[in-house]
C-alpha cells in the first residue's frame, strides 16, 4: 500500500498538468502541412498507374509486396509526419487486400455508418449518420483509445466520395469536432472544455482508395492526425498515445476492414452456391 501512495500522487499531478489547448499557430501550421499532402494524393488517384502507393514501386518489389498482401499481409509505412509548434502530424499509409471481394461490397461495409461499432470495436463505440447528399456524407463517431490510461472522443467527419473508373474509388474523410469526453457511460458525462483536455487527437483525416483486380480488392487507407507535443517529464504518459496510437489505430481498421468484408463476401458466396444448387 505506500507503494500506491507515490504513484497515486504522481497520476494525480501528471493528469493536472497534462492539459493542452490546441493554439491557432499549431491549428494553421497543421492545414498547410494537409493542403500539401492533398495536393499529393489528388495526382496519385488521378491515374491507375499511381492510384496506389505499391504501384509505384519498382518492378520486384510491386510483386513482393502484392504477394505479401495476398498472403493476408497489412503493410504499414510512413508517408511524412511534421513536428508543429505545440504539435506534431502523424501521417501513415496502410494498405491490405481482400480476396474475392468487390469493391462495391467494400463501400457497402465502410458507408454503414449506423453500425462502425460492430466492425471496429473497441476502437468505435458507437457512430450514427448525421446527413447524407449524393457522395456526401456527415457522421459522428465516439472513439476509444486505451494505452497507459483509456481516453474516449466524440468525433464527427465530413466525407466524401469519387471514383476516377469503375474499378478506382476513394474518399476523402475531414474532422470537424474531436472532443474530449468527461466521465464516459456516467450520467455527468460531458465534453472536457478545451482548457482541460489533454490533447491527444486535435484533428484526424483519412483518405482511402479501393481498387478492383481480378482475384479481390486492393484497400489503401492514409491516416493523417494532429496531437500535441510531448511535454518535458511527462513522456511516460503521453508518447504512447501520440507514437504508437496513430499507426496501431491505422492497422486495426485496415486488418478489421479485411475480415469483415473477407467474412461477408464469402457469406454471399456460399448463399449463391447453395441457390444454385
């Protein structure tokens, strides 16, 4: 017991002076570092022949990586990444490929807004569609993340979605609000105000890409969050949220993604065998 007593004191301070307010420097640097990035990935999926990041590798090493992928592989790497005043980007890329699967059962999966959470938990506790016009699509998610300590967010996106052809699609996912939230499940609970949140997700785009081949679809999601910095003395408690959360966050939802739609694709393959039959 007076182990717990110095440990106790020391969460109590570390939660205390924790806190960290988004400033408008961090927010400002954070949007030229996207428009950059964007103005990338709209040349890329202009065209099949850089639609995804392995299409562009040289010869030996596309093979390797398509047949890395279609022996249920997810490859993750670095695609940039920016230290902010106050801040830091986290920008990743994923990639995974779903045999037998289609592109338009993919989309199905992904776009069923009303149900993320069964999909993707415990990461997705719950998620509703708030509007929806053409290709444009308005959601809120409530995000849980645990690593030291367990953070909940409440989150909501604006998407939308294109394709360059029949076999090319992508979409385009902004946050518009990341709250922090206050004793979650709790009738009290409430979103921090921003001078007491810890800032361990300000911003978070994604942009994915759906690509049909002959045997599946290829998915290739890039992940680019803005998180605070890490403050001096307290690495213990926030590095792990701020290095290893974006990139384990990434490779779940593309690993979930992949055996969802691997699950249901195969479900309407054995249904149409039965029929047939």
């Amino acid at each position: 017991m007076r182990d717990a007593v110095p440990i106790a004191i020391l969460l109590l301070a570390a939660s205390a002076s924790s806190f960290a307010q988004l400033r408008p420097e961090t927010s400002q640097a954070f949007d030229r570092y996207v428009q950059r990035a964007e103005r990338r990935i709209q040349q890329e999926q202009a065209s099949p022949a850089s639609f995804l990041f392995i299409d562009r590798l040289p010869e030996a090493k596309r093979a390797e990586a398509e047949r890395r992928l279609r022996s249920g592989e997810v490859l993750i790497q670095s695609s940039g990444g920016a230290e902010l005043p106050h801040g830091l980007v986290h920008d990743w890329i994923g990639i995974a490929f779903i045999p037998g699967a289609t592109v338009q059962q993919t989309l199905a999966l992904v776009q069923d807004y009303d149900h993320l959470s069964r999909y993707y938990s415990p990461r997705v506790q719950s998620s509703r569609l708030l509007a929806h016009s053409g290709d444009d699509f308005r959601l809120a998610m409530r995000l849980r993340e645990h690593k030291v300590i367990v953070v909940m967010l409440d989150t909501e996106y604006q998407v939308h979605y294109g394709r360059l052809d029949g076999g090319h699609w992508f979409s385009e996912s902004r946050s518009t609000r990341v709250d922090e939230i206050a004793n979650p499940g709790a009738t009290d609970e409430h979103p921090q105000p921003p001078a007491d949140q810890h800032g361990f997700l300000w911003r978070l785009n994604s942009y994915w890409r759906f690509a049909q081949a002959p045997d599946g679809v290829f998915i290739q999601c890039e992940a680019i969050s803005l998180t605070r910095d890490i403050p001096a003395g307290l690495g213990w408690l926030v590095k792990p949220f701020v290095q290893s959360i974006p990139r384990e966050s990434l490779q779940f939802t593309l690993q979930a993604t992949r055996k969802t739609v691997l699950e249901n694709s195969s479900h309407i393959a054995r249904s149409e065998h039965d029929h047939d039959d």
